[in-house]
C-alpha cells in the first residue's frame, strides 16, 4: 500500500479540484499533470531519494495518480449531482440539441440521438442519478486521466530530474 | 553561446520501435480526428450516435466555450481552438518522429518557453490589447503542443533506455 500512498494523496487533491467549478476546465491539461509531478515529489520525500528517478517509476505514479483521481473525481461528481439534480450535461443539453438538429443527417437519426440524451437528462434532473452517466462518466475519467497522468509523469520527472543533471 | 543540450552521456539516443512511434501517431490522430468530427458530420454520418459521449469525453479537457470552438457551416469542434492547436502539435511531432528516428535532449526550460505565447495571447486578449483570435489560439496551442509531446516522446525514450539497461 505504501508504494501508492504519494499517487493516492495527490490524486485526492485533483479529484477535489476536478469537480471545483472553473477550476476543473483545467482538470486534464493542468491538474492530473500537476498531480503527477507532485506525486514524485512526495515518493522521492517518502523514500529519502536524492538521485534521478527512473521513468518506469514516473510512469507508474503518474498512471496511478490518474486512476485515483478518475475515481475520486467520479465519485464527488455522481454525489454532488445527486443533492443538486445539476450537472454539465444538463447544461450543455440545449446546445447540444441545436448542434445536432443542424447536421445534415436523416431527421430520424437525429431524434433517436437526442431522445437517448433526453432520457439520460430526465433521469438526472428528476432522481439525480443515472447510471448511463454515470458509467461514461467513470469509464472517460478513468481512461483520460491516467493518459494524462501518464504524460504528466514522464513530464514532470525532466523537471524534478533536471537538478541532477551534472551528477 | 552556451550549449543547451544535456545528459545526452547518462541517456544516450536510443530508437524507439517503428511500431510504438506508429502508435502514437495513430492514438494522436484518432484524438484530433474526433474532435473534428462535427466539421465533416456527412463523412462521420454513421457515428453521429457518439457525438454527445464525444461531447462529455472532451468536457475535462477543454472549456468548450461556444465562441472559441472552430467552426464551419455543419457544426463547431468539441474543443476550442487552442486545444485543437495543442492535439494539432501533437499530431504533427508524432509524425515527424515516424521519419526522425531518435531525438537529442534538450533542457526543459524549452518547455516553459513554449507555453509563454499561450500566457502572452490569453493575457492579451483577456485585458483588449488585442480581441481573440482563433488562428492566434491555434497557433500559440500548437507551438505548446508539438514541445511538451517532444519532452513526452524524451521520457519514453528515457523509459526504454533504462529497461534495456536493466536487461544487460
């Protein structure tokens, strides 16, 4: 467990941060990168490390970091719109539904794409839970963050190992 | 001038294989491809069911503000145009590094250096020194886009010289 404790730590702070409006636009760009990078700040004060550390264990802390804060992410989410029946979706559905009314396509296509939304979109703004969302949801956070997590990783490692350069 | 290369001794250039390169230049271009998809809604007819699952996979990565997406007469990209310019350099680096076998290390200040004229346009163009302009988001996104992929593709190099050090 103690090999995950830095991934784990800084992956609660981008899960916090991920759901914080404003903030989380930054959430894949900024924040799991950044949490990455703190992640192997924190292994390398865990474990008294003073020399490089090797990208295998980069890329491991940034996956993890990634996974963690996918599910913490998810998890305040799915809470936060059960008490608040509001989320992103919600708000986005009107443009999305003009977005697609004006593709070109066969307008029974179109209904059918928006009819599945619609039901999706029902079933948060009235029980505050879908399980479709919620799904996609977990599915999107947990393969988007730790790609970025992964990036961030092997990013933020040059930074931290650019002090033993000389050595 | 001081020389900027360095621990070219600790990591020496090693080729990544042809088909990890290919990889990452197919997974770069799926990613831009999909956000472009809006923009060519006839060609992507069949998959217009994922365009709302397309929509939320964007959402954590982009602010998706409705007057900065690029847009034609079908429809507006899932990301702004800053973010296409990023996946754009990405895609672009993954490419040249398919026809340019290992790369030098350099510094990673380099980094830092490439997201100023991100800084620089978004603090221009938030305080009306100049009004937002999507070709100067994209390319600000793009310069940032093609560096931190360089530094990305270093690291995995990085990652296959230790594990083959490892093995001997």
């Amino acid at each position: 467990m103690k090999k995950f404790l830095p991934s784990f730590v800084s992956g609660f702070g981008a899960g916090v941060l991920s759901v914080v409006p404003v903030i989380k636009t930054f959430a894949c760009c900024l924040i799991i990168p950044a949490a990455a990078t703190l992640s192997i700040l924190l292994y390398q004060r865990a474990e008294n490390v003073d020399e490089k550390i090797e990208t295998g264990k980069a890329i491991f802390l940034g996956v993890f970091t990634g996974l963690f804060a996918a599910l913490f992410a998810t998890t305040f989410e799915i809470f936060i719109t059960l008490f608040t029946k509001q989320n992103d979706l919600i708000a986005a559905f009107g443009n999305m539904q003009s977005m697609i009314n004006s593709f070109p396509l066969d307008d029974h296509l179109k209904q059918e794409v928006i009819d599945l939304i619609n039901m999706v979109v029902t079933e948060l703004k009235t029980t505050g839970f879908s399980v479709i969302y919620s799904f996609t949801l977990l599915f999107n956070n947990l393969v988007i963050n730790s790609i970025f997590g992964l990036a961030g990783g092997v990013i933020g490692l040059q930074i931290i190992n650019a002090k033993y350069k000389n050595r | 001038m001081k020389i900027l290369k360095y621990s070219l001794d600790l990591y020496p250039k090693i080729e990544l294989n042809i088909y990890l390169r290919f990889t990452l230049v197919i997974i770069s271009f799926l990613w831009l491809m999909f956000n472009l998809m809006p923009l060519f809604p006839q060609a992507f007819s069949d998959f217009i069911f994922l365009f709302p699952y397309l929509h939320i996979m964007y959402s954590p990565v982009c602010h998706q503000e409705l007057q900065k997406l690029i847009c034609n007469e079908f429809g507006c990209t899932f990301l702004c145009a800053r973010c296409t310019g990023i996946y754009a350099g990405v895609f672009i680096f993954s490419v040249v590094l398919l026809l340019k076998t290992s790369m030098p290390a350099y510094a990673i200040k380099y980094l830092f250096i490439a997201g100023i004229p991100i800084i620089v346009d978004v603090i221009a163009s938030s305080i009306s020194i100049y009004t937002y302009s999507k070709l100067a988001a994209f390319i600000t996104g793009t310069i940032f886009g093609s560096t931190a992929f360089y530094y990305f593709y270093i690291g995995i190099q990085n990652w296959f010289f230790e594990k083959k050090r490892q093995v001997v």
